[in-house]
C-alpha cells in the first residue's frame, strides 16, 4: 500500500556497514545493464562524472560499456551518462558544474542519469539551479524522494531501480500504491442510504452550480449512498435539472441539514462572500469534512477537532501561506509542511505528484499520472470523492489518498483519446473502485 522514498540522509543510513567499493560495483554495472538495453544503438558514450560516489558509479559504468565495445568520447556522444552530482546536492549546483549541465542539455543527445539527475534535490524535488533533464534515471535501492515531487519528477524521464543489496528500511515519506483503494468501505447488506455514506456538499452559488453538481455526483459514484445540497435559494432550480439524486436544501437550512449528514463538502461553487458560514460550519459542527474552492479564500486557523481535509491547489495555498504561486510550485514539500503546521489537519496539495500532508505524520506522494485532469472541474470531484471516503468512516489522511488515487485511475480509465471533462471522470470511478487494486512494485512504487 505504501512504498518507501528515500531522502539522502535516510540512503547513507541504508549504505551504512555495507562495503562502499562493492555498492559502488553493482550500482555501475546496473547503470552500463540499462544503457546497452534501453540505447543498443549507442556506440559513442559521453559521461560526465562527479568526484563522489555517483561519480564513481558513472566511470564504472563507463568502463562496462567500453568492454561491450562501446567507445568513450569527451562530447558529441549518442548517450550521454550524467553521474556529476548525485543525491548529495544542498542548493544550486556551482557555476562549473552549472555550465557542464548547460552543455548537456544544448548536445540534445539522450541522457541517462545515475541515481538522480544533476540539479535535482534527492529529498525535496527541489531545483534551485541549472539541472539534467535525463530521458531515464537508474537509481540505485529505492527512489528518492526528489524523482517523486515535482519539479525534480518533471526531469527524470523513464526510472529504473536498481537493486544493489540493501534491506528496505522505514522512510519518512512514502509513496501511495494502488492498493489504498481496498480499504475504502463498500456497501454492506445491512447498509441503508444514511449508513452508506451521507454527504452534504455546501456550494452551488449562481453561475457556479456545476461545481457543487460534480462534487455532489462524484460523491454517488464513489459509493456515498446519501448527498444534499445546500445552495442558495435561485440556485436550486437549476440543480434540480442537473443532478436528480441529490436532495436540494437552501443554504438558510445548511445546520438543519447538516444532521443527516456524516461529513461536508464546504466549498465547490460556493463564492468567496460566504467565509462566516464556512467559519461556522467548521467550527460549530463535529462532522468529518473537505475543504475546498471558495471555501479556502482567506481561510483563518480554526479549532476543530473532526477530521478536516484541505484541498487547495498551489494558487490557493500560496494564498493561505502568504506566498506566490510559483514559490509553492518550487517548494511543494515545503509548501505543505506549512499547510499543515498553520491548520492543524490534513491538507492534500493537488497537482502532478499530489502531497498529502497531517500533523505528526510524514507526507504521502500520490503520484499517479493523469495529465488529463489538467481540466476544469476535476478539483470538485476530487472534493465529492474525499467527502464519500469521511463520510463512510474512513481516517482522513488515508481518506484524502485514496480518493486521490480514485480519481487518477478513473481519468486513466476515462482518457482514451484528448478533450476528457471531469464528468468523465465521475462517470468512470465505479470501475475505478471496483477493478481490483494493482499491486505494489518496488521497481515502480508510483504507476
């Protein structure tokens, strides 16, 4: 269900009693394995190597390949080997090593990282310079936490692990398989409408009801066997038309409401002048609840003991943190840990390699790859799907995953061909969550 991603201190810890100059034999050779199998047709290897040990798996490397007949050259080579800095990089890489990575990417010859791509933090995904953009990656025991979180995931191409003898170990962050979905709750005989699953989705403002419609749909097909919505009054005609389950209540009558409810979903379509009613809906109610959308504009502190989840995208945390939008795009661990320092509660960040971060525990990656979720609307069912998930009694940070994960296999499911809307995606998570989870594989944790 989780698989481990290592940071640089947690990979010395790993290494620590092994013999270095054996690692050192095996990390080389698996990286020259990769070369001759992924670019056969590569006869001129160009390696640019470090003084450290990524460095010295790169020359070993090298030195397989030119046994295999492969000839070594110091430019214009039809593989280039990148082993300069490895996961031992804190910052940007200096101006030397800079300009070597600036020439890399100027050959436009393919490039093959070892172990993570110059430039690249190994434990943030950071990058605060100039780095590789590899068409693969091999690295060695376990990923890193850097080819996880973007942006460092944006520069490592196709990744291979290496198994190099090492024992897997605890990790602070972990990386959200498949396999999270076996234990969202199904229905059960005895089950009624209420027991179920009874969501309540607060939003749904004129010119914005498609919003709370999406959340309200994606809540049903995750399986919610009950969803209200409580919108203003000249809305409710229209959800009639829109989503026929869902009973419609008027926003006056949300508290009322609320007591058939087992969890919220505060925000989808609400309109940013409702911040008291969201204030005291968090506050006066003790029911699980998503926070999303509208309901996040200058979102305060608040004290709560129900299980609370925010959603925001990276404009939207960077709202609540003070912070650009493209600061939190660069620093998304970091962004995160904020988050969660600020509000006490579990905050997923969406976004490619979405974080889900809670208070004393270490973040989840769901790294799951739909770029076709890159469209709007797809922010509200992921509200309905964790609301679902709160409202069958699921934990909120395993809730948050694993509608994350939901959602991206949905998309896959629903992505044959270009121009997929978040309805699709709605109307494939019944498959989603019905197909039986793919199991974790340590050579690809992360899909």
């Amino acid at each position: 269900m989780f698989e481990p991603l290592y940071s640089a201190d947690e990979m010395r810890a790993a290494e620590a009693g092994h013999d270095i100059d054996v690692l050192m034999q095996r990390a080389g050779r698996a990286v020259a394995e990769a070369a001759m199998r992924q670019f056969p047709d590569a006869r001129r290897i160009e390696l640019h190597a470090g003084k450290g040990a990524n460095g010295g798996d790169g020359r070993i490397a090298a030195e397989i390949l030119r046994g295999e007949g492969r000839e070594l050259v110091a430019s214009g080579g039809e593989l280039v080997i990148d082993a300069l800095l490895g996961t031992g990089l804190r910052g940007a890489p200096r101006d030397e090593t800079a300009g070597v990575i600036e020439r890399i990417t100027a050959s436009g010859a393919p490039v093959l990282a070892v172990d993570i791509p110059s430039g690249v933090n190994a434990s943030t995904g950071e990058v605060a310079g100039a780095a590789v953009a590899a068409d693969m990656t091999v690295t060695m025991h376990g990923w890193k936490v850097g080819l996880a979180v973007a942006p460092g995931r944006f520069r490592t191409g196709e990744i291979v692990v290496a198994d190099i003898g090492l024992d897997h170990r605890s990790t602070e962050h972990r990386a959200v398989a498949d396999e999270i979905l076996r234990l969202v709750p199904r229905k059960r005989s005895q089950d009624n409408k209420y027991s179920a699953g009874a969501v309540l989705v607060v939003g749904g403002a004129r010119g914005m009801t498609g919003a709370a419609t999406l959340a309200a749909r994606a809540a049903f097909r995750a399986d919610a066997g009950y969803v209200a919505i409580a919108a203003p009054a000249e809305s409710l005609a229209v959800l009639e038309t829109l989503v026929v389950e869902a009973v419609k209540r008027p926003l006056d009558d949300v508290f009322d409401a609320a007591t058939r409810a087992k969890a919220l979903a505060v925000g989808p379509g609400l309109g940013r002048d409702r911040r008291e009613l969201v204030r005291r809906l968090l506050t006066e109610t003790d029911l699980p609840a998503v926070v999303d959308a509208d309901a996040l504009f200058e979102l305060e502190p608040f004290e709560r003991d129900a299980p609370t989840v925010l959603t925001p995208h990276s404009g939207e945390l960077a709202r609540l943190l003070g912070e650009e939008s493209a600061w939190v795009d660069a620093h998304r661990l970091e962004a995160l840990r904020q988050a969660v320092e600020r509000y006490r509660c579990v905050v997923l960040l969406k976004g490619a390699g979405t974080l889900v971060g809670a208070p004393g525990e270490g973040p989840l990656v769901v790294s799951t790859e739909a770029p076709a979720l890159a469209t709007a609307g797809t922010g509200d069912v992921l509200t309905g799907v964790v609301a679902a998930f709160l409202a069958k009694g699921m934990d909120a940070r395993l809730a948050a995953a694993a509608a994350a994960v939901a959602q991206g296999v949905a998309a896959h499911r629903a992505a044959k061909s270009a121009g997929l809307v978040a309805g699709d995606v709605v109307d494939a998570l019944p498959a989603a969550l019905q197909e039986p989870p793919r199991k974790s594989n340590r050579k690809d944790p992360l899909r």
